[in-house]
C-alpha cells in the first residue's frame, strides 16, 4: 500500500518498463484519492490535490470526514463498494465545501482486492458529469420544443386548413399551369402540418405507462424491421446478457427510440462492410442523482447501439440531441430530440461517443425492481 505523506514517491517493486505509475495518475484529469480500511486518506494524485485545493502531504493522512460533511453521498458509495466487494458508480454527486466550492461530480468507488479494505475513490468532472449536464440541456431543449408545438398547433394548423381549403377551390377552375401552382401550394401546406403533428409529440406531458418490458424482445422487434427495410445491406450482431430483468418501461416508446437509433446507424454506415452492434449489459452500482431530493435512481441496464459509420461531426456533437440539429440534407432535427425526450421521461440517461468507425449510442435504464424509485 502507499504511505502516508509518500504521495509521490514510487514503490520499490515498480521495474517495470515505461513511464513512472505515478506520473500516469497525476496525469490523469480525474481526482483519484486511496482510502483504507478507516478511510483516511493514503494517496492522491495532481486533480485531487486542484480538487480539494491542499497539498499530497497535508491531504494524507486526513480521513475523508475531515474534507467532506458526514451527510456527503459519498461515504455511503464507499462503504457499499467495501462491503459488497464490487466497484460502485454515482452521477450527479454534489460536493460543496469550502475548499471545493460547489461541484456536480462522477463518483467511481473500486475495491483493491489484495488489500482488504482498501478503495480506489476516483472523481470525474470532466467526464459522466457533463455527459449528464448535456442530457438535462437536452431536456431544457425538449422543453422548448414543447412550447413552441402547444404554440404551432393553435396558431399555425387552423390557418393552414383555411389556406389549403382555398387552394382546392382554387384549383377546380384553374388551367393547367395555375392547378400545377395550386398543387404546390397545398403540397407545402401538408408538409407543414406533417411538421408540427410530429412537434407536437413534445407537448404530450400525459405520464408514461410503464410496466416489465422485455428488452430482447423490443431489439429483435427493431431489427426485424430493419432487416426488411432500410437496414437490409447492414449486417446486424447482437451481443445480448440473457440474465437481464425486464425493464421499467413502455414498450411502444422503447420500440420508437432504439427504431431512430437503428435507423440513423444504418443511414451512418450505408455501403459495403456496414455493421451495427445490438448489445446489452447489467452494471452494477450504476445510479443517478434526481434533482430536487436526496434519493438516488438506480440505472443498471445499458442497451448499446455501435456502427462502423464515419462519426458524427465534431460541431455536432455538443447540441445533437437538440430539436432541429441534423446532419441530414433532408432531415428536420427532431429524431433525437425525441429520443432524449422518451428516455428522460422514463428516468434514464442516454450519452454518444463517436470516432470515425465506431459511434456508439448508449441508453441506461431502470428495471422493474426500481419502480417505486423513479
């Protein structure tokens, strides 16, 4: 184990070749503390020491009660992940302290098991937390898009009847020429209703019914009907946890969301070689601070959809969950927007990663058990 006050030092059995571990650690962004049996505080490395605005030598030795208020979500996270032995992850943890100021923090708590008691506490801004903060932007623009659907299907859709009504009578007497205009203008009166009908799914604020759905059946569902339709030059690879427990949701909803994901992924790697990955996954400890309370949503079934696509633009990713974002020439920006929208009003997160031959769209969701949670 390291020493206390021996922050930097490096251990005697570390030969191996390349870098200094320690210098790995302090190169890390991440605040990375290890904690003993009683918690007091046997390593940090650089981010730490920024985090907690103290020195490796004054921060060793300290317990983590004499840098955090004994109400911290934090040390609950620890004992958890002492006692039950298995690594445990938190989003959305506050920690606002004198030294900190006030931060929303990634909690990753990782039991060394060749010495017992001994955790690995590391803590991500940079990180899950902005992931998160993207997600509840999303939310706010989703929001947004609410408002303005309420607002277009009361102000727009009743003139548009009336201006479509006329070009009909208008069409009747008109020639040729003129019934070609007419025709056009009825032509973008439908497209513009055809619009703000899918707008107005966002002002739906009705609850959702969920009950036990059974994630297998929903992806094998949505890839049916990718084989048969837009997806039939995609290869498809499934790499599915048959222990999975059914999720807390609506299969209607759920079939919607990983339909768009599919389909987006099918339209990102369309050509020779295209392959989408279907898989699924149960983590442990994966839980998310809900705004507003104290409680804690336990989100442990992750769904991933993988294409082999060129990635999406860098300029994009930032806003890509927001209403009218596209990278399609003749797409409208509401697909994911949508998405988001679905997924949050189930209590989950959904995040993106993407590099050129790999972008990877991932939904975590609560299962059965958590019902009364979320």
């Amino acid at each position: 184990m390291f020493k206390t006050g021996m922050a930097r030092r490096r251990p005697a059995a570390a030969t191996a070749i390349g870098p200094d571990p320690f210098l790995v650690l302090n190169a890390l962004a991440s605040a990375v503390l290890v904690l003993d049996s009683g918690n007091v505080i046997e390593y940090v490395n650089g981010a730490a020491e920024q985090l907690f605005a103290a020195g490796a030598h004054f921060l060793c030795g300290h317990a983590l009660d004499d840098l955090l208020p004994p109400d911290s979500p934090l040390f609950s996270l620890v004992a958890q992940a002492r006692d039950e032995g298995i690594v445990m992850s938190e989003y959305g943890v506050t920690v606002d302290t004198p030294r900190t100021g006030h931060r929303t923090l990634t909690a990753q708590v990782s039991p060394i098991i060749e010495t017992p008691g001994s955790v690995v506490l590391s803590l991500h801004e940079q990180t899950m937390a902005l992931k998160i903060g993207a997600q509840m932007t999303s939310r706010n623009a989703a929001r947004s898009v609410t408002a303005m659907a309420a607002m277009l299907a009361h102000e727009v859709k009743n003139p548009l009847s009336g201006i479509r009504g006329a070009a009909q009578l208008l069409e009747a007497g008109a020639n040729e020429e003129d019934r070609q205009l007419t025709r056009l203008v009825i032509d973008e009166v439908d497209r513009i209703v055809a619009l703000v009908d899918r707008m107005e799914v966002f002002s739906d604020e009705r609850p959702v019914e969920r009950g036990p759905v059974n994630i297998h059946r929903v992806l094998e569902h949505v890839r049916r009907i990718a084989e048969n339709g837009f997806g039939r030059s995609v290869r498809f690879i499934e790499a599915y946890d048959p222990s999975l427990p059914p999720v807390f949701g609506n299969r209607d909803q759920l079939i919607q969301v990983f339909l768009n994901l599919v389909k987006n992924a099918a339209e990102a790697a369309a050509g020779e070689g295209a392959e989408i990955t279907l898989s699924t996954a149960y983590q442990h400890g994966v839980r998310l601070a809900i705004a507003g309370n104290d409680s804690r949503r336990h989100l442990p079934l992750a769904v991933t959809i993988q294409d082999n696509g060129p990635g999406i633009p860098e300029d994009i990713r930032p806003n890509m969950f927001d209403a009218f974002v596209t990278t399609k020439p003749s797409g409208s920006g509401l697909g994911l927007a949508l998405v988001a929208k679905i997924i949050g009003d189930h209590g989950g997160i959904i995040e993106c990663d993407s590099v050129p031959r790999r972008t990877v769209f991932r939904v975590m969701l609560p299962v059965v058990q958590d019902k009364e949670e979320g």
